[in-house]
C-alpha cells in the first residue's frame, strides 16, 4: 500500500503545485485578452458564433440568448472568439464563407464591417492585456506600497565598469543614457536589460553634475522564482544609510498612475529584449513556453498568491507584445493588413490574405515548437 500511496501523493502535489497554478495564470490571460476582443466586438455590432478557452474538443459550455457558444476545451494554451463569417478560430478571411453568408448574418458578420471596426476588435485583445496588468500593479501599490531607496552610490567594485567609467562612493545617479532616475530601482532596472551596450550616464558629485560613460557587464543572477537570468550590472552597491530606503504609499489615482508607468516599464524591457534577441545579443534560453510557465506558475504558487497575481500581470503584457507582432495569424498580422486596406482604401486581394496567413502560420508553430524544445531539452 505504500509502495502505491507515495507516487499518488506525488501526482496530487504535482497537480495542486504546478497544475491548478498554471491553469488559473493562463486561463486569466487569455480569458481577459478573449473579453477584450469580445466586448469590443459585440460594441461594434459584430456578432459572435463562439468564445473559447482552449482549443479542440469541448469540455463543457452553454449557448446565451444572443446565440454565443461559451466553451472550455480540452486543450488550456490559448483561446479564441469566432466573429460571424469567421472561417475558423484564427479569424482568417475567406472569399467563399462571405459569399456564403445569409442576409440576416452579413450586416454583423466580421469582414463585412468598415476596417475601424475591426481594428478596434482585433487591437481590444492585447490592449485589455495591458490594461489588467495596469490594473494589478494598481491594486499591489494601493494595498502593499512600495519601497523605494535614493540612487545613490555607497560602494563601486573594485575592477568593474563603474569603476573604470570613474564613478565613486557618494555620487547620486541623475540619469542613465538620457533617461531621468529618481529611484536606485530605476537605474538597476534601464541598466539590467543593456549588457554590452555602452552607457551615457549623468551622476552627481559635491553639486556638481558629471557625464561618463559605461559598459554593463553580463551576469548570471537567480530570480525569486528560481530562474536563472542574465543581466547586466556595472559593480555599483547601494545601502541603508545613503539609499535612505522607506515605504512610499498610493492612494487610488497614484496607484493607477504608478501602475501605469510600471506597465509600461515592463513593455519597454520586453521589446527591448526582443530586439536584442533577433540581433543575437541575448540567450534564447530566456525564452520559455508552457513548461517553463508552468514551473514559474507553481514556484509563484508555493511563494504566495501575491506572487501568483504578479505573474499574471507580468504574463498577460508578455502576451500583448506577442499578439501584437506583425504575423498572422496574431492580432498584429490582422492590423498590418488593416493598416494597408486603409492606406490603398480597398481590402488586400483574398489569394494574398490567404498566402500570407499560411506563411504565418508555419513561421507561429515553429517558434510554438523552438519554445517547446527550449523547455525540454535546450537549455
């Protein structure tokens, strides 16, 4: 009997630790990024044949009144809402089901609407990302604050490029590569993401302002969550007695802003990696997929559900960004093409559509497959 009981304790904890976690992290993003594209939709006078959490067979679901089909699906790594006129869950246009469509259907049948319409509707989905993890950062600085310490320099190691750039104990940070800091989180934050790239940075010195220049230097840190990542650092120590670190306080309206700018901190550093990601200056194994979420998920999980809610936002903007690069089938591939039927002011020729959307489908499943392969076997 126990020879039995110890693997089933094991799948139980594997399932309640790794699991349930990462089932409630993705199903939030994806439910929250669906909605967006559905409720501005449904503004828009489009009508909606299904809103889907998953993809392939069906779990369970219902059918409102307006003739929506709510469903899970069997398989949780993603979603989709099939418009009117919609040939399948990618949206993609088809000259046959237009033409097919009965009288009452093509007034509110997706590609029959004017081209702002739909780029609201397809734009609704990475923006309602963006805007729950405004809403989340909003909510942790209204509840919990935030502790923040003067960018202020106590100590320069010995050997490192600050040193080499001539920074010194002492000197407050004023602002890096023309960026203005008002905190030490600030200058770590515009610093940790340029390994390699040189730096212009302004620090102040007995009143004096003082420009120099450095190069951030890669190294390997764990994470709270047990990742390891590569950042840069050039060799500067901050401290209590000049970082003067206290716990700085939100009402409503400060926390929206605040959370605001922190969303917007977290889409610069994730473009910004992507770019040094394509130009081959940074390591791909930063790059996860499912399995990789999912151990975050549940690393987040045995932490607290704070960081779990963390995660959340910080996935659903990765999720945005995504949605939002220029490939069909992505919501990006859809504005491009809108963004073109605007300028010609007539819609792309269907053969074109429907060869580029093809080309975009293979180009999405093999970084699906070299996320996966990174996950398992790559790095």
């Amino acid at each position: 009997m126990a020879d039995i009981a110890i693997p089933l304790i094991g799948l139980g904890n594997f399932l309640l630790g790794t699991i349930v976690p990462f089932l409630f992290v993705l199903t939030v993003v994806v439910f929250v990024h669906e909605m967006g594209h559905y409720l501005v939709g449904r503004w828009c006078g489009i009508g909606v044949r299904a809103f889907s959490i998953g993809f392939g067979p069906e779990l369970f679901g219902f059918t409102d009144r307006r003739g929506t089909r709510w469903r899970f699906a069997a398989i949780p790594l993603g979603g989709y809402v099939k418009f009117v006129g919609d040939v399948g869950a990618a949206s993609r246009p088809d000259a046959d089901a237009v033409e097919a469509l009965s009288e009452e259907e093509r007034p509110v049948a997706f590609h029959t609407q004017p081209v702002w319409r739909r780029a609201a509707t397809v734009f609704a989905g990475p923006l309602f990302n963006f805007l729950l993890a405004i809403v989340v950062f909003a909510v942790m600085f209204t509840v919990f604050g935030r502790y923040v310490a003067d960018p202020m320099v106590a100590e320069v190691r010995p050997g490192s490029p600050a040193q080499e750039a001539g920074i010194e104990p002492g000197d407050r940070f004023v602002s890096v590569d023309g960026v203005p800091v008002e905190t030490f989180a600030d200058v770590q934050r515009l610093i940790s993401g340029r390994a390699g790239d040189r730096l212009t940075i302004v620090v102040e010195r007995d009143g004096r302002l003082i420009e120099t220049q450095a190069t951030p230097q890669a190294t390997e840190q764990t994470d709270a969550l047990g990742n390891t990542i590569k950042i840069g650092i050039i060799g500067v120590v901050n401290n209590e007695a000049l970082g003067q670190p206290r716990l700085v306080e939100y009402g409503p309206m400060e926390a929206l802003v605040a959370g605001t700018q922190e969303t917007w901190n977290v889409i610069a550093r994730t473009g910004q990696f992507l770019k040094r990601l394509v130009a081959g200056r940074e390591d791909r194994c930063q790059l996860g997929g499912p399995v990789k979420i999912a151990d975050m998920a549940g690393r987040a999980a045995d932490l607290g559900f704070v960081w779990l809610v963390q995660l959340v936002a910080l996935l659903s903007v990765g999720i945005g960004i995504l949605n939002l690069l220029p490939i069909p089938p992505l919501d990006g591939g859809h504005l491009l093409f809108y963004g073109i039927e605007a300028i010609l002011r007539r819609p792309v020729p269907w053969q074109v559509v429907d060869a580029v959307y093809r080309a975009g489908m293979i180009m999405v499943l093999m970084f699906m497959a070299f996320v996966f392969w990174n996950d398992l076997f790559g790095c």
